[in-house]
C-alpha cells in the first residue's frame, strides 16, 4: 500500500466529500439493520401467537402488516442513503481521476528531451489511461466497499453480540480462514497484475509504431511480418490477462462457499441451543441468519475489493516512477522576463547523456539583437544542438548561454520560449484544420493575420487550392500536405508568433530554391527588428545574413560574412562553388 500513499494529498482536498459519503454510509447501515429485527420480532409474534389459544388472528395481522410497512419504509430509505452514498464516493473519485491524469499531464509536458528519448509514446499513452483508471477503481468504488464492509461489520457484529455472544462466535469462526486465504490471494493478484500491465504497455507502444510508421511497412510490403510481431505479442497479453483472471475467479466462489458455512453454523448450533433453551425463541435464529447474509456481499466484495486494491497498487507503482522524476529543465525565475534578442555563445559545450555524443565543443559566437546568423555544416555538425539549447530543451554542459546578458537558466523558462519561434526540421503539424495549426503561434489571430502570415511562407495559394481552404483538416502529423507544404505551413506558425527570436532549423530543404528565393526574401524582411538564426546546408538561405558560421564535429571552423567566406579558402567557399555549379547546370 506504500505506493497508494501518493493519493492521500486527493482524499484531503475532497476531505468534505469523503467525510459525507462516510456518514451517510454509517445511516444508511443502520436503517439496513431494522430488517431483521421486524423479521425476528414478526418470528416472535407469530410463535406467540401460535402457543396462545387465541383464534382471533386480526390483532397478529396488524401486528405483522405494520412490521411489513415498516420494513419496506427502512429499506427504501437505506436505499436512497446508499444512493446518496455512491453519488458522494464515486464522483469523488472521478474528481480525483481527472485530477491526476492533468497532474501526469503535466509531468510529461515538464519532463525533458530525455525523457522521451527513453520512453516509448505507447507506454506513456497506456500509463495515463490504462493506469489511472485502475488507481481510479481504488480511489472510488474499493475505497467505497472498504468503508461499506468495515461500517456494517462493525455495526451488525455488534447488534448480534448484543443478541447471543455465543452463537456471534459460532458465526465468525469461519473468517479467520476468509482472511488469510485473501493475503495469500492478493498477493498472488499482485504479482500477475504487475506483469499484465507490463504486457499491455509493449502492445501500445508497438501498435503505435506501427500505425506512425504505416507508410514505410506498407512500401517495404511488410504487413504480415508486423502482423505476426503483433499476433505474438497479443498472445502473450492475452496469457498474463487469463492467468491473472484464474486467480481473481477464485474470490467470489470461496467467498459465497464461507458465508454459507456461517450460514450452516447458524442453523446448527442456532437449533441446537433453542432446544436446551439457551434461545428464547426462533426469530433469533431467523435474525442471525440475516444478519449472515447481509456480511454475503461485503464478505464477497473484499475479494473484489482486495483485487482492485492491488491492481492499484502495480499501476500507481508506474505512476509514480514518473511523477517523482524531477524535471531536468526547471523554471528557476518566477519572475517576468523581456526578452529583447541578443544572443551570446560563450565557451558552450554539450554532450548528449544517451548516447554521450560531444554535439558541440567551446562554440562561441554573439548575434546581436536584430542581425541574422545563418549555421552551416555537414549532418551531424551539431546545428540543431544550438537551437535546442536556446529554446532550453536542454541545458550546456559546460560554457555559458547569455540572452541580453543575462544566464538563460536565470531568465523564466516560459518568457524565454514564449519570445521564441521556432520551425522544426521534421515538421510537425496537428490533425486540425490548417487555419488552426497557424494560428498554435498565436490563438487569437485574425483571419487576415493567418493569411498573412501564410503569404508570407510562400503557402497562401497553396491552402486555396484546397476544396474547404483554410478550413481544411489535415490528417495526423499533416500527412495531407506534401513535404514543402508542412514546411510552409511551419514558418507561417512561427511568423504569426512574432516573436523577438525566429530559428529556423533547415526548414527549406523540402521546397525547390525558386520557392525557397521568395521565402527567404519574405522572411529577411519579416526579420528585420528580429534576431534570427537560420539552420541550412544551401549557400542560398546563408548567404543575405549577417554572420555566418560553419560547424564541423561540433566545432566552429570558419566564420564571418558571405563576401569574406567566398575569399578565403575553406569548406563554406567550397560549397558556394559546387552549389553554384549545380544551380548552373539546372
């Protein structure tokens, strides 16, 4: 139960909640229990009745229509009170399951680059679902029953005491048994629970694969190699969910099988001491036996309960391995920061905890506010590395960032990213319409904003062409659009933005170089006031900036303007010659 500790901080902030389902619970108990005592007293009055030489029997039919009454007026309204009591427990529960699913939202929007590098989306999508559903089961209807069994326990084992001490100890002989076949029983529940899951995460993660990577397995025609990964992996799943439903099968059963045990132990020394008159009279008996059968459910429900439980237990168990990771990128200022764009590289080194890939090594450079840096470098160079270390997806290993100055940990990591626009190399658009993916730079955009800003991304004409423009819903990471497209699209959600910094990660490969000519002259005159810095392996998108800088092995090996790059000898004058030569020959 260590693990299930971690919600306690949910049943104190819906302690009312609680607190209320748990005295209506106690009333709605005691209304349950008149039943037996109008059935027993009914018992007594007709034994009664029967012993006497009376032959009226209007007097005893009022006597057991009124206790009749009586009793379907109790039972309604322990009814009601147990409604009123699963209406106060359960959406409790549903609060806290909506609460922690936003709480391991949360997490993984904090949690680093790393993290998903190590994480496969189909475990993290299984967590979040399959998990806290089954810590939901826990927080609402175990937690419920748990409450339920311990009250009318507690109150019913009291209410027979008070009748026959000794046939109260007959009764609950059997439970000592019931208890240790349930410890022998959870545990057992617990191990396989832990397994089944396991299992149902690598069938997420897998089938996820899958279905993002479908394209690929369908040009390679390699559908039925995947259908049998598949085929096998389902069937392992599918063993560990019946192993683990074999064991849970057992409860029920040897729950029912002890309550009639009690139920024969009343009978038999119930009858037994009426006839040496240590009972009065049959209604006891009578009693007794319903009292036994009002502990049926709540006896059978700890098997239930006590499954739940440990399934609870296994999946908050993967909740918590990533709820106590602590984010390896924090927000060290609370406090607003502007942000105006000058940009200081100063001794930077980064090497990748993966794979310990040395991506940079003391790269030093200044951009001042409004000046334009195009990086220039073979794969591999480490071009992205520096984008990915000013939007503080990662953090130098050694060296200093400085932005206006000022240490980047030290400025607030949601101004810094906020004052930032960035177009990915791979990229990513949503399964939402176009007009709604530009406008993820800036929500409340007009619609004059969005086609300007797509104008201004060479892409305008382009979404027109379309049969709903606009408004036209892309299918999942924009697989509707071509290559160039998504690029476009892309920079015209960073342009809407406008932001104080713009990073452009090679994100004109896709586009032919007439497109890319008339972006690129949008985007330097867009730029202007901005501080931009262009990632590219094309002379074409470097050579109108201000500062050029080449990388190689993570390493600056030439730097300074277009005009004194192609006059001294060197990789970026080598380029410019091939590209050049290429273009001619087009």
């Amino acid at each position: 139960m260590k693990e299930l500790r971690y919600l306690n901080k949910y049943f104190i902030k819906y302690k009312f909640s609680f607190l209320l389902g748990i005295i209506i619970t106690i009333i709605a108990q005691i209304f349950s229990l008149f039943t037996p005592k109008l059935i027993s007293k009914s018992f007594n009055e007709i034994e009664a009745f029967s012993k006497s030489n009376t032959v009226d029997t209007t007097i005893i039919s009022q006597q057991l229509i009124s206790n009749i009454l009586l009793i379907i007026a109790t039972t309604i309204i322990a009814g009601f009170l147990t409604f009123l009591m699963r209406q106060t427990l359960i959406v409790m529960s549903r609060h806290i399951e909506f609460d922690l699913k936003n709480e391991v939202f949360r997490q993984y929007e904090n949690l680093s680059q790393n993290f998903y590098k190590q994480n496969r989306t189909g475990d993290l999508m299984n967590r979040i679902s399959e998990d806290v559903s089954k810590v939901r089961m826990y927080v609402g209807p175990a937690v419920m029953y748990s409450i339920n069994t311990f009250i009318r326990f507690t109150i019913v084992i009291g209410y027979m005491y008070n009748v026959s001490p000794r046939l109260t100890l007959y009764t609950i002989l059997p439970l000592p048994l019931l208890s240790y076949c349930i410890f022998k029983l959870s545990s057992e529940i617990n191990k396989r629970s832990t397994t089944f899951q396991q299992y149902l995460s690598k069938v997420s993660s897998y089938t996820q694969e899958v279905f993002s990577g479908i394209r690929v397995i369908k040009a390679y025609s390699l559908e039925e190699q995947h259908q049998a990964n598949i085929t096998n992996l389902a069937n392992e799943s599918k063993s560990k969910s019946l192993s683990l439903a074999k064991i849970q099968s057992l409860f029920g059963p040897l729950m029912l099988a002890l309550i009639g045990v009690s139920n024969l132990v009343v009978i038999y020394f119930g009858g037994l001491m009426y006839i040496d008159g240590t009972i009065k009279s049959l209604g006891t008996i009578a009693e007794f036996i319903l009292y036994v059968n009002m502990l049926t459910w709540p006896v059978a429900s700890l098997g239930w309960v006590s499954s739940m439980v440990q399934e609870a237990e296994a999946s908050q168990k993967r909740l918590n391995e990533f709820l106590k990771i602590e984010p390896e990128i924090a927000n060290k200022n609370p406090n607003k920061s502007k942000i105006d764009g000058g940009i200081i590289f100063d001794n930077v080194s980064y090497t990748y905890e993966d794979t310990h890939i040395k991506a940079l090594q003391n790269v030093s450079f200044t951009v001042h506010k409004g000046e334009t840096l195009a990086i220039l470098g073979k794969t591999g160079s480490g071009k992205s590395t520096i984008l990915a270390l000013l939007s503080r997806l990662y953090d130098v290993t050694s060296g200093q960032i400085l932005i206006d100055n000022k240490e980047i940990s030290q400025l607030n990591l949601f101004d810094l990213r906020s004052s930032i626009g960035v177009v990915p190399q791979d990229a990513f658009l949503f399964s939402d319409s176009i007009k709604n993916n530009i406008k993820f730079g800036k929500e409340d955009a007009t619609d004059l904003e969005v086609e300007a800003a797509a104008k201004s991304a060479v892409v305008h004409d382009n979404i027109l062409s379309f049969n709903k423009g606009y408004d036209t819903i892309l299918g999942e990471r924009g697989i509707t659009l071509s290559g160039g497209q998504k690029q476009r699209v892309s920079i015209a959600r960073a342009i809407i933005k406008n932001p104080a910094i713009l990073l452009f990660d090679d994100c004109l490969s896709a586009v032919d170089t007439e497109t890319e000519e008339a972006i690129l002259n949008n985007l330097y005159e867009i730029c202007k006031n901005k501080t931009t810095i262009i990632v590219s392996h094309r002379v074409s998108s470097a050579k109108n900036a201000d500062k050029i800088i080449i990388l190689e092995d993570g390493k600056i090996i030439q730097q300074g303007s277009h005009n004194q790059l192609i006059n001294e000898e060197g990789h970026y004058a080598t380029l410019y010659l091939k590209q050049l030569s290429e273009k001619e020959l087009l």
